[in-house]
C-alpha cells in the first residue's frame, strides 16, 4: 500500500505492525504497511522458515475445513482469521457445500474493514471485528448470530493463533466455545511450534508486537480436551493432511495441527 494510503485510514495505527497484516505479507498480500514489512522480514531474518510455516498452515486450514463440509458441517466460524487471504475458507469449503455459511472474526479492524468489503455483496458471509478470547461476547454478537447458528454443528477454527495465548488459557478459551457449540461440531486448531528453544528466544525479542507461547503436541492434545480426535491425531500440519502422522525430524520450527468432534 502506498503511504497515502496508509494515512488515509482514519483512526489505525499504521507504525505499529499488526500480527494479521504481517501474516498477510509472508502470505504476499498486498494489505500490508511499511511497519508490518520491516517486522515480517526481521522476524524472516531470524527464522527464514517462517513464511513457508504461513502458507502451510493456509494450506491446512482450507483442508481441514473441506474435510469438515464433507461431514456434513455446513457452517464455520474463523476465528482470528486475519485478512482475506485465497485461498479463503469460504472458498475452500463451498467446493464442497456450494451454500455454506463462514463467518470471520478478527480483533484488527483493517482485517474486518477488508473482509466487510470482499464480502459484502455476498449471501451467508460475514466478517466481523471481535476478540476471539470473550467467547460468550463474540457468539452472542448479533453480526455473528446472523451467520451462524450455534444451535446446529459448526466448524470453530482457531488457526495460527492460540500460540498468543498460554496452554491454560487457550485450552479455557476453546473450551468455552465448544461448550455452546452443537453435539457433532468440529473444533480445528494450529499453532507454531520451534524445537529449538534458543531460535524462539530470539524470535520473540524481535517480534515485539505480540507474545507467543510456544506450544508442543501435548498443549494441543489438551485444548482438544474430551473432543473425539479426527484423523491422526495432533501432529505436523501436513502430516495431518496426509493421515501419517508424526512429527518431521530436523526441523527446527512447523506448525502443529489437532482437529476434535464434540461427541453426537
């Protein structure tokens, strides 16, 4: 974007980089600012792998989430979701369901304002701006309500996201979600995960604008908590894709996939 742009938008901050609009730029996004560049490529400095671990969680959040139509959810609420990014979970999942309904959710108001507008000319789409850790305040959102249905099975994803939230506290969060969410409901979660404890040290120092928790297979089994596992269980995302398994060896930094059903 160019920097009147950038300016032109009333009441953001556009020096301070946002965990959405840097994701958007390792994806090559083009709704991104100078702020957000110069940290996704400092954070890329100190860990090159890190773009590559974005586009393979894009690709597991779209399979996941077509695996979920194919089971007859026909709804899903993307939380965290960030700026529309292709391919999108509504595109993924009306391959499938050509009428399912997406709701997105996010806390950055660029990434809503983006999403509004993509979608806005389209029936049973909705981008709305929330914080994903108020549940009760997100699900009783009348925006939120027009779309989704908690009544009836739904997919909730929180994709790339729980990892800025301690294992306890993520764990509570979906929790609380799944709590209001229809027997035979699907919970689709991810997060980063680094081998190398000296690597995520200085990642963090250098990504001053969000904390991260460095979550391994035994955080996500518990966010899954009673959830039936789906496939083969908490692993690599890829791995999840292709029903092995597992975790990759020599691998410094991947992103960790666990998909749960509540019970029917």
């Amino acid at each position: 974007m160019l920097v009147t742009e950038e300016q032109a938008l009333s009441g953001i901050d556009v020096t301070r980089p946002s965990v959405a609009r840097v994701y958007d730029y390792w994806l090559g996004g083009k709704d991104n600012f100078s702020s957000d560049r110069a940290m996704g490529q400092r954070m890329a400095e100190v860990n090159p792998a890190l773009p590559q671990l974005v586009r393979h969680n894009r690709e597991f959040i779209c399979a996941a989430a077509a695996r979920a139509a194919a089971d007859g959810i026909t709804q899903f609420l993307d939380l965290g979701s960030g700026l529309p990014a292709h391919p999108a979970v509504h595109e993924a999942v009306r391959q499938v369901i050509p009428d399912a309904r997406v709701c997105y959710v996010d806390v950055d108001p660029v990434a809503v304002r983006h999403g509004q507008a993509l979608l806005a000319q389209s029936e049973g789409l909705g981008a709305v701006q929330a914080d994903l850790t108020e549940p009760e305040a997100v699900l009783a959102n009348p925006r939120v309500r027009a779309v989704i249905d908690m009544s009836r099975p739904v997919a909730v994803i929180m994709a790339a996201v729980l990892h800025f939230l301690p294992a306890d506290e993520a764990a509570a969060v979906c929790a609380r979600y799944m709590s209001q969410a229809a027997p035979g409901s699907w919970l689709i979660v991810s997060t980063g995960h680094y081998e190398d404890q000296e690597l995520a040290g200085r990642l963090q120092q250098t990504a001053t604008h969000a904390r991260f928790w460095n979550h391994d297979a035994a955080d996500l089994a518990s966010i899954l908590g009673g959830l039936e596992p789906v496939g083969p269980g908490v692993c690599e995302v890829h791995r999840w894709m292709a029903g092995i398994g597992g975790e990759p060896a020599e691998k410094p930094v991947y992103a960790l996939a666990a998909v749960g059903v509540k019970s029917r």
